[in-house]
C-alpha cells in the first residue's frame, strides 16, 4: 500500500521505517529540512530487534522524502499525521508543578492539517487522514473537524509507544486504538494494519479513543506513583524491602494486571505521562471536576522527588558543610539520550533551588564528553543505565540507588533506596 507521513520527528520516523520494512510504499516530508535524510538520527532509538540504533535501518530503507504537502497526496492512499502536539517547558515536569495549567499546543497539529486538507482539495481525491497525535478529549471536534473538507476522511488512531523503543513498540503493541468517523475509511485502516502487525484494533468514536490515550498514559504514572510510595515507606520501616512487595503485587494478575511500571524508583518521565497529568489537570479545572486526581499525581511525583533530595542532604556532614551532589543519569529511561520531562532534572532543579551544588553526568547524553573525575562526593542514580553498574564511585562516596541494582564497591557506602535492613 502506499503510505505518506506528515511529520518525521521521533514518533513519525521510527514508525515510517517499521512500515516500510513490512513491505509498504512510505514517502514522508516534515518541514525541518534536516530530517529528510539518510544518514543521521539525532536522537538514541533502538531498533525492533534491539539494535543499538535505527541510522542502520534508516539507510537501508526504501523510505523516500517528499519535497512538499502536495508530493503527499498524490502519492498516498493513507496519510499517517504524527505531529508534535507539546506543552510549554513549564509544564514538562522538570520544575515543580505551576500553579496554573493549560492544554496542549496545538497550532502545529491544526497548521499540518489545514495545509494537507487544502492539498487533498486540490488534488479533487479523497484521502484517508490518520491523526496520531496525543490531544485531550473533544480536540478532534474542536480544532481538527473545522478545517476539513469532504475530500478528508478522517480517523484518530494514537499509538502506545515509549520514546527509545519505538519501533519496536509500534510492531507489538497491546491493541491498536482506531478512533472512526467514516466506517468506509476505518475499513481501510484496519485491513493495513493487518499487513503490518498481530494485535487486537479497538475500534471507538474518536472522543473515547482520545481519551483512552490519556487516560492510557496517566494510569501508567498511578502505578509508578504507588510503587514509589511503597518505596519510601519500605526505606523507612527496616527489614521491609520494596522489590520483594512490588514483585508479589505483580503476581496478583488478577487485579493487579500487569507489573510493568511497578518498580520503586525515579518518577515517571518522557514526552507523554507529566504533560498528560499536568494538561488533564487542566481539563479537570476546566470541567470543574469534583477532585483533581491529575494534580494529586503530580504533586506525590514532586513531593516524592523531594523526599530523594532530602535523602542525599541527610549524608551532608554535620556542622553546616555541604559535600558535592552528583546525579548520574540525565535522559528519562535507561537506554535512550532523550531527556523530556526527566525526573532526574527535576531533582537536579529542585536541589539547586534548596542551594546545593549539583553536576550531572550520562553517558548517553553526554556523548564524547570525558568522564568527569569526581572528588568524594554524594551520588544519586538518576537514570537505571546498565554502564552504571561498572561504574568507579570515588572512595569515600555516598552512593544513593533508587532502583537497588549498584553492587557494593571498596570504600563506598552505598544507599539502596526501598531496602534497608534490621540493623
């Protein structure tokens, strides 16, 4: 089939590239000229077999770029639309949570769409549209409908991916979620994705797929929400060990359900889950919603953020010195150079606003860069990379491990966060 991308950022690449290897004609265009290239990709993305990058892939594709909208249309019988739909830096979850809230941006979205909508027009062709971007309930209705026309047939269908594992996330998905408004259409959709991968499509009116999204992503913050709570609580009572709860929890499938997400560590990060709870929050005053659940998250997500900077203060010498804290991570997950909404810089701002003299080092982000040689100093892992492990910590060191995966080094004392023993 032959398939058009508008938009080849860090969603719409990897997922372009997973469709051509399944055989399918993909063309794509972004406006940031730089993308449309063979050779680089900015940005640290696995591949679907777990290779350490897709630039390998990317050059070996078949994949072509297009030198305008209208290149698009005349190429495409369904045009996938994953354009950025971000929040304000404010609202990312590397500061603590403003007191006022807001929806997502969304003039990108609307823009793209226009532009395509007016290029179908002129084409005189129905084209089928599938907008993949994250936006709150009734957006497609609001901002999106206005600017179609008769030509436009429309669904919106979100993916469930992580950023890193994209690709790898687009070809095994849980479900696909296909939001319809033109049976017609959905029909098509449907009978790709059955050319592209081996899981269930939930077919729904687009207000339930747009809320499903969210609601998707924030319930994935409830469960590191718990898990970190648990954390704290087990690190405070001697004897109790985190890993050994959160491990039976996860066997209870039942009601439980699954134990991906519930491991005590570092809050939740990433280009989806705070914005979602901080714009959901938004809609929640909007709505005059009986509770703001959504803030409720967030603030245990800082407040818990908080407990860790307090945590790495209580090693400070006594008699006012303050030792050099060091973070060691940066990006939002292991694996990936990615650094939306990373808790890790949350921790890193709020103990700058607390006084302390902070740095941070990943190996990930900080490509090229020398290892940076540290005096005796107070470490927290802020990110659980697997180089870390391997890692020297200056003798003399407090070593702080939120996700309890650092072994015991010569002259270290090392602080497994959630698992403390009777002494």
């Amino acid at each position: 089939m032959k398939v058009g991308f508008l938009g080849l950022g860090k969603l719409g690449l990897p997922c372009a590239l997973a469709i051509d290897m399944k055989g399918h004609d993909v063309l794509g265009y972004d406006i940031n000229p730089s993308v449309l290239q063979k050779e680089r990709v900015p940005y640290k993305e696995e591949g679907p077999n777990g290779e350490p990058s897709i630039e390998p892939i990317l050059r070996a594709s078949r994949l072509r770029f297009a030198k305008s909208v209208r290149e698009i249309v005349e190429h495409s019988e369904i045009i996938f639309v994953p354009i950025q739909t971000p929040h304000e830096d404010r609202y990312e979850g590397i500061t603590r949570l403003p007191g006022e809230r807001k929806d997502f941006i969304y003039r990108w979205l609307i823009g793209g769409v226009r532009n395509l909508s007016e290029e179908i027009a002129a084409v005189g062709q129905d084209r089928i549209v599938v907008v993949i971007s994250t936006v709150l309930p009734g957006t497609m209705r609001k901002h999106i409908f206005p600017v179609l026309n008769d030509h436009v047939k429309i669904c919106y269908n979100p993916f469930f991916i992580a950023m890193g594992t994209t690709m790898r996330d687009f070809l095994h998905p849980e479900l696909v979620l296909l939001g319809v408004r033109d049976e017609q259409a959905a029909n098509r959709v449907e009978a790709f994705y059955k050319t592209v991968i081996d899981a269930p499509i939930y077919r729904t009116s687009i207000e339930n797929a747009e809320a499903i999204k969210v609601a998707y992503n924030t319930y994935i913050s409830m469960k590191i929400t718990f898990a970190n709570t648990w954390m704290e609580i087990c690190h405070k009572i001697p004897g109790t060990d985190v890993d050994a709860l959160t491990g039976a929890l996860a066997l209870a499938h039942s009601r439980i359900m699954s134990p991906k997400y519930l491991t005590g560590g570092m809050g939740d990060g990433g280009g989806c889950h705070p914005r979602d709870n901080i714009a959901l929050s938004w809609l929640a005053r909007e709505l005059n919603l009986s509770y703001d659940f959504f803030e409720s998250l967030m603030t245990a997500r800082e407040r818990q953020t908080e407990w860790l900077a307090e945590l790495m203060e209580s090693f400070d010498p006594p008699g006012g010195e303050r030792m050099l804290k060091v973070i060691v991570g940066k990006s939002f997950k292991p694996g990936t150079n990615i650094t939306v909404g990373s808790p890790a810089i949350l921790l890193k701002n709020l103990l700058q606003e607390r006084g302390q003299d902070v740095e941070m080092y990943d190996p990930y982000v900080d490509v090229g860069a020398p290892i940076p040689r540290y005096p005796a100093s107070i470490f927290l892992v802020g990110t659980k990379h697997p180089d870390f492990v391997g890692f020297r910590f200056p003798k003399g060191s407090i070593v702080i491990d939120p996700w309890r995966y650092i072994p015991q080094q010569p002259g270290v004392k090392l602080v497994s966060v959630g698992r403390v023993p009777v002494e």
